[in-house]
C-alpha cells in the first residue's frame, strides 16, 4: 500500500456536540485500479481487504491485501485458484484469530452468475478449495457472509430462475456443511438480501420484500429471520413496514454481529435500529430512529452507506455527505458516526476522506470495527481502492 500524500489525520465535525476522540493512520492506496472493496478484521487486529481487479491477462479477478495497523502483510493475492470468470461484489467476514472467508460471484455452469466463497487462515494461505454455494442452473448474486469467533461461517445468497429464492448456509471452519442449505421466508416476487449476523449463538439473516401494495410494486419492508447453526428457524420473522403498505418501508443498510444479539440497521423515513436476542432472535426494545434521511442542514445532506459494529453492541454508521462549495457545486466525503450499545450517538461524525466532487469522490464504502475502538473504512475512488484505519476512543 502506498500512503496517499496531502491529507493528514481525521478531522471532527463540528455540529454542536463534541467529537468522539480518534487517532488515524494515513489514508493508504490499497489497489490504484480497482473496485468493489470489503474489509474485515480479526480481534486480533489483523484483517484483510478485498477487492476486484484486473488479472494481467485482460479480465478482472478477485484479489485480498492483508494488513495489520497501517502495515500491509506481503502483497496482494488471488482468492480464487485461477484469475477470471467475471467477478463482483465480494464481501469478506474474518473471526477472532483472523482468519477469513470470501464469498463473490463469478461465472458458472452454463454461462449462469454463481455465488462462491473461500475459506483462508490468517497467514492468506488458502483453507479450502472455491467452494460453490448454491444450485445450479439458475443466477446467483448478493452474497452476504458472517464469521463467528470460532471460524463458523454463516453465508446467504439470492437465486433467480423460475422464481427469486433466498438462499442461507452454514459451514465449518473447515469448510464442510454443517447443515442443509435453506430458503429464506421471504414474501412476494422480487425480495432483495440485505445482510446476515450473529448473535452469541444464532444466526441472522435481513433482507428487503414487497408489500401488499397493488399500486406500487417498488413499495417494500424489510424482514429478519433468526436460526440456531443447524438452521432451523428459533423465532417468527420480523417485518418492518409502514401502516400504509403503498408508502415504503424502511430497507436494510447493514446488519453487525454481537454477544448481546444482532443488530439490524434500517433506512426510510429516518435511519434506525433494531438489536434482536442472541438467543432467540425476538425483538429487543422497540426499534429506535437514530436520524433523518437524508439528514440535511443549511450547507448539505447525508446519506448512510455502510455499517460495522463490535462484539460489545456499538456500531458505527459510515455515510456519504453532500456540502454545497459555491455556485450550486456539490463537495462529497466519507464520514463515520460511532453509537452506543444504547443507540446514541458518542460524539459528532468523523471525517474519513478529503472533499471531492462527484467524479472523483468516494463511492461504495466498508467498514469493520473492533472492542478496542478500531475502525477500518475502504472505498472506491477515482478507479483505485482507498483504505483508513481510526481509533475511536
């Protein structure tokens, strides 16, 4: 990684409380030509930064850049066995160790879009082989994968044949099945996935479903289902709406994994949330707006992009913030909030990149957050990926 010169450390955002104290490394170039980043990080403060790429030979493959603080750990590396295949969206989840899995899409059997993943210790030496998730014959696409501390890996998907089916599975540390693969208990015709996470000993999925609404097929509510590792369903899926099914609900941001239950992070109307038992799966206290979207002032709005908590139950919400500069331009950054177990905010948001106009300015964020108050963002931006590591305190 190559520091990127001119921007020092993160700066506080004045808007009338104070900010929460941080410390930062520098802001690193993790790929100059690159796209569709995730990151993930271990207890043990190593992680791991994933991305797609170009394979030398005129097409694109997943790559992973390890890293530890500010360090890279040797140089970028192939997740799959061999370059190619078209590649999108990975996402990556790593447990307390640091080691971690990758799942992404690439091309399949008969020209089909398939969802894989593959398993690595904390060295980026390979635990398994690419392993194929899902049936075949028909597109796969939004994978969403979370690890527990122990290296279980909990992974869902999105089917479309004959029908949209959405798809969760559970495997070892090992990479073996630990049980069968299930469909989720989403309403209507078109549910989108949202996000999946853990609680102590329960695993979450979240995901966006149409209405009732006749009028309006965009109208939709989120939806979460709880399961134990086996997959059997431990509680009735909660369904997030408004009264009027014609006036949308809100959607699913994110999801973060925590002893004291999953949290399920929603955007509509306002930005809100909702921690579910680690147990159960059943609601914990009502849901609570913690802003307005878009949350605007006289000088611009914000829009949340992006969420990662830590095992305690505090989060932190990364969003994309509009200023207005001057004869009606439009200046975009990155910026972080950490909340409370309790859903408060822990001072003002935290600036993570430099002001840019659209073209060039920050786009698709990840985040990953640590107990000890660390927190990784990475980024697409003007054709490369970008990566900061705060400490909040």
């Amino acid at each position: 990684m190559a520091s990127r010169v001119g921007f020092g450390l993160a700066l506080a955002l004045a808007v009338g409380t104070a900010a929460a104290a941080s410390t930062a490394g520098v802001e690193r170039v993790v790929t100059a030509s690159g796209h569709a980043p995730a990151v993930a990080i271990g207890a043990n403060g190593r992680g791991v930064v994933a991305f797609v790429a170009a394979d030398g030979s005129g097409g694109e493959t997943v790559w992973a850049q390890r890293f530890q603080g500010d360090a890279a750990l040797g140089a970028p590396f192939l997740v799959p066995e061999a370059a190619g295949g078209a590649p999108d969206t990975p996402v990556v989840a790593a447990d307390a160790s640091g080691d971690f899995v990758v799942a992404w899409v690439t091309s399949g059997e008969s020209g089909h879009r398939a969802v894989v993943a593959r398993l690595f210790r904390s060295d980026g030496s390979a635990r398994t082989d690419t392993l194929a998730l899902g049936a075949g014959g028909v597109d796969s696409d939004q994978p969403r994968v979370a690890m527990a501390a122990d290296g279980r890996v909990a992974v869902a998907w999105r089917e479309t044949g004959d029908a949209v089916v959405l798809r969760l599975a559970a495997l070892a540390a090992n990479g073996g099945a630990l049980a069968p693969v299930v469909a989720l208990p989403a309403a209507g015709d078109a549910p989108d996935l949202g996000a999946v996470a853990l609680g102590s000993t329960s695993v979450a999925a979240a995901w966006n479903e149409r209405g009732s609404c006749t009028s309006d097929a965009t109208a939709t509510t989120s939806a979460v289902a709880t399961f134990d590792w086996s997959l059997r369903g431990i509680s009735s899926v909660a369904r997030f709406g408004n009264d009027d099914p014609c006036n949308g609900g809100p959607h699913v941001v994110g999801m973060t994994s925590a002893a004291a239950g999953p949290l399920g992070v929603f955007a509509g109307r306002r930005t809100s949330v909702q921690r579910f038992s680690p147990g159960t799966g059943v609601r914990v206290g009502p849901r609570i707006n913690v802003a307005a979207i878009p949350a605007c002032d006289s000088y611009g709005c914000t829009f949340p992009q992006a969420v990662a908590g830590d095992s305690r139950g505090r989060f932190v919400l990364v969003a994309e913030r509009g200023d207005l500069v001057g004869d009606g331009a439009i200046d975009f950054h990155l910026q972080a909030t950490l909340y409370g177990r309790d859903a408060r905010p822990r001072g003002a948001p935290l600036q993570i990149d430099a002001p840019a106009p659209l073209a060039t300015a920050a786009t698709h964020p990840a985040a990953a957050f640590l107990e000890d108050g660390t927190l990784v963002v990475a980024w697409e931006s003007a054709g490369g990926v970008m990566m900061r590591r705060l400490v909040l305190h």
